[in-house]
C-alpha cells in the first residue's frame, strides 16, 4: 500500500472530516481512507452519460412514455 503527504488543508476542513470521523466511529486516518475509496470509486461524467445513454436505448423508439408523476399520483389515489 502507498503511503501519502497532504499539506496545507484548512483547519475548518480538518476540524469537519474529525467530527466525521467521530461520528463514524473511526480514526481521522480511517476516514481518509474512506473519504479517498469513495472519491476514487465514483463514475466520472462520461461514465454516467454512457450508462444513461445504454439504459436510454432500452426504450422502444417511437413509443410515448408516461410522466412518472402522474404513475406516482395515481398509485396514491388507488
């Protein structure tokens, strides 16, 4: 595993990720380590129009698709 240096991080930011880390019931070092999986894990923009744009071409061309509010309202009314 690597070892990293982080310098010059405001104080207020430092003071927040420890109450994140108190909260979490982890070590500041622990946190970061999450903090810094979670970053890294995320789908970059393309990556997410890429899996909209798949999903979108799941839908049959040419047919009209229900607005999901009005599915939502009428669920509730039933």
């Amino acid at each position: 595993m690597a070892n990293l240096t982080i310098r010059n991080v405001e104080d207020a930011v430092v003071e927040r990720l420890k109450s994140k880390a108190i909260q979490s019931g982890r070590s500041l070092e622990a946190e970061l380590r999450e903090v810094l999986r979670q970053a890294a894990n995320r789908k970059s923009r393309e990556e997410m129009l890429a899996a909209a744009d798949r999903i979108a071409a799941m839908t049959p061309k040419g047919i009209k698709q229900t607005d999901s509010a009005v599915l939502l309202r009428e669920d509730r009314d039933r």
